[in-house]
C-alpha cells in the first residue's frame, strides 16, 4: 500500500526511506509522528493507508506480568485471533505471532484446532502483530529478543505469505530484525521443509514432534498420517546439516499417552545419527485444553523422561510455563 502511494503521488525514492525508518525501526505510533515528511503529506497518506492491518480489540496480562496476550481483529474482515508477548526472566523478550486464524491440522492438544479453519493471515498483517508489540516494548525502553512463528497456525502451509513477512522483518531496509532470531515451528509437513531449504530459508525451525511413533503421532496430530516419521524427521536433520542451525523438537508431555521411559528412549533412537549440536528437545507440560481428556504429566514423569534424553547425550530443557493463567500458554491459543 505504502508502495503504490508512493508511485501514485510521484514521491522521490528518499521519501520511502523515510518511511521505512520511521514505520519499522523507530516503531512510530501514528502517521503523526512521520515527521520526517510535511504535515500535508502525512494528511494525505492517512487518508490513503491504514497505519495497521489489525486493531488490538483487547489484552489480557498474566498474574506475573510476564506473559500478554493480544486479541486482534484484522480491519479486512473483523475476524480475531491472538498473538502473545512473553517476557523471560533474563530480559528477552519474545513474540510468538500467528499466520493463520484457526488451524486446518487440528492437534487434539491445542486450543486452536479446536476452531475452525477461517483462513490465512497476510504477509502485513503477520508483521503488524510484530510492530504492536515492538511499540509496546519501545514505550518500555525494552526491545524485541525472538520471533516465533508458533502462535495460531501452521506456518508451512501458509509459506508464501510467512516467507514475505520474514522478507520484511528481516530486510535491512525495513525492519532489520536478524534471520537467526526468528523460529519457523511446524507440525511436520515433510514436503514443505525441502522447500524451506529450496527457498533459502536461513532463520531456525522447531518441529512439533509430540510422539517417537507413527501411530501414536496419528493419534494426536491428524496430519502426520500423511506423513511418514522417519521421513519428516529425516528431512528435519537434512535442514539442521543444511543451515548448521540447532533445530527444537517440541515434545509436549501427556500423562500416561507419550511420557513412559520407554518413549523417551524411542525418541533417542529416533534422534540419533545426527551431530548431537543439532538437537535440542524442547520438554513442554501439557497446557489444559477445554474438555480434552489429556492430563499433564507429572514432574517426576517429566524428569525421568528428561534423565533418559541426557544419559544418551541429547540437550534438552524443560520449558517453564508461561501465561497458562490467561490461556496464552503453548497450544491454548483461540479466538475467545
Ligand atoms: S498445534 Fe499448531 S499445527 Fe497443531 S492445531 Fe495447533 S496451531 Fe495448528
């Protein structure tokens, strides 16, 4: 849009300069403060372009203040979705954005396969979610560590659209934001992971693993029956080996369904051959999801499971739960 108003008014290549410093690195609030252009300008850009694609309908903070989430109506349609900022203890600060509203995989886990499918988010309007919470911080003197694309959605089967928002927070011009700082996670989609490669794609990836076994991957996140483990897995390795980028398998722990010892020692066999640099198990308790029938693990499940991961030299760390409190937490994302 900036673009074509840009070509329409025959502004000097300068003036885009300028509005991209001014949009993406200072993080302004408003065309107001674009001061870099006359105040006759900015009236007619406000009158062209929407500042945002998406309004912050409402935001809800966790007790702790560590974790908030945001629901946003996007101005095209009114549909909602949420986005979360999280707050660690060590000073980063992380924004776990979107791409899609509801989620066509539908994991028995997670809140958002619960919803229906409504549709892709664009290229801007995964950046505006980005840029809300970059202000956000900004006006707190703190400033964005990570971008994850782990939020509502799949990423890899909205690729085009994710890969041109990346194209922007990453781009020099624009908002600069550094390639390894940002984490595509997938729930497995084998083709689409060679085509990560193909494309280039130097930023990180988590695989939502959840399970060493076919059938019990089956049973939890529907889509993997179209994909063979030992394939997508394989796959996942040839991306680490490809970009000598550490990749994060996301296990999330349910009572008595994948967190024995001997699913843990399934899980090595099925990470080995790989240089060990290369892998990192990311250890999620469940996050309760409305009337699923699953169950957290306990902590001593989680760390006999843990146990058997570093006996046989894998990294891994148990993920602290951020935001479960407010429904922000891994897999309770939904449009409430
Ligand atoms: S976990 Fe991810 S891929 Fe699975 S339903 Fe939820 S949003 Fe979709």
């Amino acid at each position: 849009m900036i673009d074509e108003f840009i070509k329409k008014n025959l502004l000097a290549s300068f003036r885009m300069a300028q509005f991209n410093q001014a949009f993406y690195k200072d993080y302004i609030s408003s065309f107001d403060e674009l001061t870099t252009w006359s105040k006759r300008l900015r009236e007619e850009l406000k009158k062209a372009v929407s500042f945002s694609t998406l309004v912050a309908v409402k935001k809800i903070e966790s007790s702790d203040h560590g974790t908030q989430k945001v629901l946003f109506s996007r101005i095209s349609d009114d549909k909602c979705f949420e986005s979360v900022l999280m707050r660690h203890g060590d000073g980063r600060n992380t924004v776990c954005v979107s791409c899609m509203i509801g989620c066509p995989v539908g994991c028995l886990f997670c809140a958002t396969g619960k919803m229906k499918f409504v549709g892709n988010l664009s290229a801007q309007e995964i950046v505006d979610q980005v840029l809300h919470f970059a202000r956000l911080l900004k006006k707190e003197k703190q400033s964005l560590s990570n971008i994850v694309f782990m939020g509502m959605g799949e990423p890899l089967l909205n690729l085009d659209q994710v890969m041109e928002s990346i194209k922007i927070l990453n781009s020099a011009e624009k908002m600069g934001f550094g390639i390894r700082r940002i984490t595509i996670s997938t729930s497995g989609i084998t083709p689409k992971i060679f085509e990560l490669m193909k494309r280039g794609y130097k930023g990180r990836l988590a695989l939502s693993l959840h399970a060493p076994l076919q059938k019990l991957r089956e049973s939890i996140i529907p889509i993997a029956k179209k994909y063979e483990l030992l394939e997508l897995v394989s796959a996942v390795k040839a991306f680490a080996t490809r970009t000598q980028l550490r990749v994060s398998y996301e296990y999330i722990l349910i009572s008595g369904l994948n967190d024995k010892p001997t699913h843990a020692q399934k899980l090595v066999r099925l990470l080995s051959k790989t240089d060990p640099e290369l892998v990192h198990v990311n250890l999620i308790p469940y996050n309760p999801v409305g009337k699923a029938a699953f169950i957290r693990s306990s902590s001593n499940a989680i760390h006999a499971f843990a146990d058997v991961l570093t006996h046989a030299g894998i990294q891994n760390t148990f993920r602290v739960t951020m935001g479960d409190d407010i429904k922000a937490a891994c897999g309770q994302l939904a449009a409430e």
